[in-house]
C-alpha cells in the first residue's frame, strides 16, 4: 500500500518538475544577435549621426517607432521644441592677417582643428591682441564684446572628438586645435597678426520628438516603471565624417528594444511599463526634461531605469545617478545587490550626464546603467564594431531580474526558480523512501 502511494506521488512530483523545468526553460532569453542588429541599423551612415534638428534624426525616430509597433507596443511622438545647431554649406576656417590685412597663414580644417559643439551662439570672430586675452600652453580664451571663445589644444591631441551641444555654455564659440597650430598662432598674436575664424553653423529653434509608448499592466494605480534611453547622437563634421554613436546610444536605444520584446513575451506585467525613447540628451537632457514635467503626476511614485551605452565589456558594468546621491540609499543600493548577487564586476557613478538627471532632480527613483567606455565615443570610431554582445546580456541580466522582482512577484514565473529546487528535493525524498521501503519488502520475503 506505502509503495503504491510512494509511487503516486513521485509520479506526479516528477510531473511537476518537468511542467517547472518546460516554464524556466520558456523564460525569455536576451535576444543577442537582434541587440546587435538594431544597434547596426540605428548607427548606421543612413542617419547621419542622428543630430538634434536634423532630418535623419527624425528618421531615427520613425525607426524607432515600427520597431515597436513589430512587438505590438503601439508608441507616439511627444514633441516639443528646442534651440539645435543647423550647418551650413561652407566651411570653418581660421585666417591669420599680418599688420597690413596681408593673408599670412590659412589652417586646415579636419587636419589642424575642428570646430567643437559646445555651442555656436556667435560663429565668427576676429581678434588680436588688443583684445582680452587669456593664454596658456593649451588654450587660448578671447573675451570680445562680453562674448567668450576658446580655442582649445586636448592635451591627448585628439581633435576628432566632439562635445555635446549645451545652448547655455559658457562659451560662445570653441574650436579644438592640434598643438602645433596653438603654439604658432600665440606667436602671430604676439606679433600684432589678426585672428580670423569662422564655423557656418548657426543655433535655430527646431521641433523636436520623443518616441513614447506603454505597456498596459493589471493594475495602472502600481508604481509604474520606465525603461528609456536616448537616440540622439552628434551629427557630421565639415569633411563628411560620420559620428555614428554605435555604443553612444544607438546600444541604449536597442537594449530597450530587446527589454520591450522581453516584457511582450513574458506576458501583461502588474503595472504599466513606459517604453522611452528620448530626444536630445546631447542637447542637456531635453526630452527627459520634457518627458518628466509632461508625466509627472503618473509617474512620482515610479523607478527609472536608463541605458546609455551599453555593449562593452572593457569595463566595469556602471550604475550611474546622480551627484548627490549615495550607495547606501535608493534604487542604486538595489540594483547593486542584483549585481553582487551575481557576482558581476560593477562600479558606481555620480554624475549628471544622462537621462536620469531630470529624474532625480524631481525626485523620482532613477539610475542609468552604463558600460563607460569612453575611448571611443563621440568620434568617428563609434562604430558597430565595437560593440559586444556580452555588455548587452551582462545587463540583461541584472535589468531582467529587477523586471521579475518589480512586475511580476505574483506570477509563478516569480517563484519557478525555488519551486524546481523544491520540487527536484522532494522526488529526492520519495524516491528515497520508495527504495528503502521496496528493500524492507525484500526482506521481509526472504
């Protein structure tokens, strides 16, 4: 009779441990090679690095939306309007005039210097040292009119790199130049030369467009959850070089792409799900500051998770929040456990530079999650290539157990996990006890 009963219930323990297994292993999986696929396309020389006003930055956005209209995640256009940067036709250059409005040297655009973005609020200028004048072995910083420029010498001499575009920067205008350009025109202003430089680029007021859509959960009085990223990048320079921000943000922008795909598959989530993409972060966070003020009321009591740049493994994976926060509080603190938890090689970082900012300024739970490898962005050689799968499946993996323990703790895919371990320990048992008890009859007969 006990072996009867014995093998009943390891029959149907071993049921339920095949049906636990078949649901772990149904449990969505990051979807690797469509992570590098849309991050391709994205940062692609089609959309010409995705600058702010642009009209292949719009495209971005359109692109952005069929993406997720392919996962069912019908997404609109937020618009407001901001000041961009819009280039003309010409090209920068800087001129040197002796005393007697001679042409005495003409630098080489792309070669000797490059505009920077930092801002463009007055695009020429000519001066001498008449004016006032600040100097040093790597800058050279002309006061005008109560206008400021800077002429700037990185001191690694890369003069690819571009900065982002901040409409309120101190500077009106900032051209980086080799070292050997610096040093010479400090020697025409001290020889009385004039200084000529000029960039066609001019600031007008465009409209611009976040790309917003939500996922409906049981229950829209839950604290709502926001996963975002920013697919704005930094443009074209003068010579045609593209800044196509593979890894800054066209990487951002796919991880939530493959997170929307995950939350799809995983099935209706406890609350709604804010799928953002944000428009003009290299702009100073223009579209999360839009975002926030427009959704404020829905979302004060929700959590924030932000990508930028994520695909590089070179690093440690990074939380990053804001300046004045800690470890030891909030949302960081959390997803830090996650990480050990796993044992992941991870590093804080307190700084305003992405979306979260506006967030926390607000005073809404936010971080972003960022592979800071900076050696590359914001020139040229962001590309596809140097981007990793694993930086995207090393995110996922902390990204998508925050998701399970946020949205979906009454559902048994919740507790899959410690189910099979009980499961798997109770076939054990009586399968144990199904032995000894067949042992004992065996006894008993002979």
């Amino acid at each position: 009779m006990k072996r009867k009963f014995y093998v009943t219930i390891l029959c149907t323990l071993t049921i339920l441990l095949l049906f636990l297994v078949n649901l772990k292993l149904r449990i969505p999986k990051f979807n690797s090679c469509s992570f590098i696929k849309v991050t391709k396309d994205l940062s692609s020389d089609f959309y010409k690095g995705r600058m702010i006003g642009s009209i292949e930055n719009e495209y971005a956005g359109y692109y952005i939306k069929d993406k997720l209209s392919t996962l069912g995640v019908a997404a609109v256009f937020e618009k407001y309007s901001a000041l961009c940067p819009v280039k003309g036709n010409s090209i920068p250059y800087i001129k040197v005039y002796d005393r007697n409005g001679k042409l005495k040297k003409e630098y080489k655009y792309g070669t000797d210097f490059k505009e920077d973005m930092g801002n463009f609020k007055i695009n020429s200028l000519i001066f001498s040292n008449k004016d006032k004048i600040s100097k040093s072995d790597y800058y050279i910083q002309v006061f005008k009119n109560n206008d400021s420029f800077l002429l700037l010498s990185p001191q690694d001499g890369n003069i690819s790199f571009r900065s982002s575009f901040i409409k309120d920067s101190p500077f009106d205008m900032v051209f980086l130049l080799k070292k050997e350009a610096l040093t010479e025109i400090n020697k025409f202003i001290a020889d009385g030369c004039n200084i000529s430089l000029s960039t066609p680029i001019t600031i007008e007021n465009k409209n611009l467009s976040s790309v917003v859509g939500i996922i409906k959960g049981k229950d829209s009085s839950y604290p709502p959850l926001i996963l975002s990223a920013h697919y704005d990048h930094v443009g074209t320079d003068f010579s045609g070089n593209i800044y196509n921000g593979a890894l800054d943000n066209a990487s951002g922008v796919s991880f939530v792409y493959q997170m929307a795909e995950y939350i799809k598959d995983m099935g209706q989530p406890k609350g709604d799900i804010y799928i953002v993409l944000f428009n003009g972060e290299e702009g100073g966070f223009l579209g999360s500051y839009d975002f926030c003020m427009n959704h404020f009321a829905d979302i004060k009591n929700g959590k924030v998770l932000n990508f930028d740049m994520i695909g590089s493994t070179s690093v440690p994976l990074c939380i990053m929040t804001a300046e004045k926060d800690s470890p030891e509080e909030g949302f960081a603190k959390e997803m830090s456990k996650i990480c050990k938890n796993y044992k992941l090689n991870f590093n804080y970082l307190y700084q305003n530079a992405s979306d979260h900012t506006p967030f926390r300024e607000a005073g809404i739970d936010a971080i972003t999650f960022c592979d800071d490898d900076t050696s590359k962005i914001h020139t040229p050689a962001d590309k596809i290539n140097i981007i990793d799968k694993e930086g995207g499946e090393r995110c996922f993996k902390v990204v998508s157990k925050e998701i399970l323990n946020y949205e979906y703790n009454d559902n048994i895919i919740f507790y899959v996990d410690y189910l099979i371990i009980a499961a798997s320990a109770l076939v054990i048992i009586f399968l144990a006890l199904l032995v000894r008890n067949k042992r004992r009859d065996f006894k008993s007969k002979a």
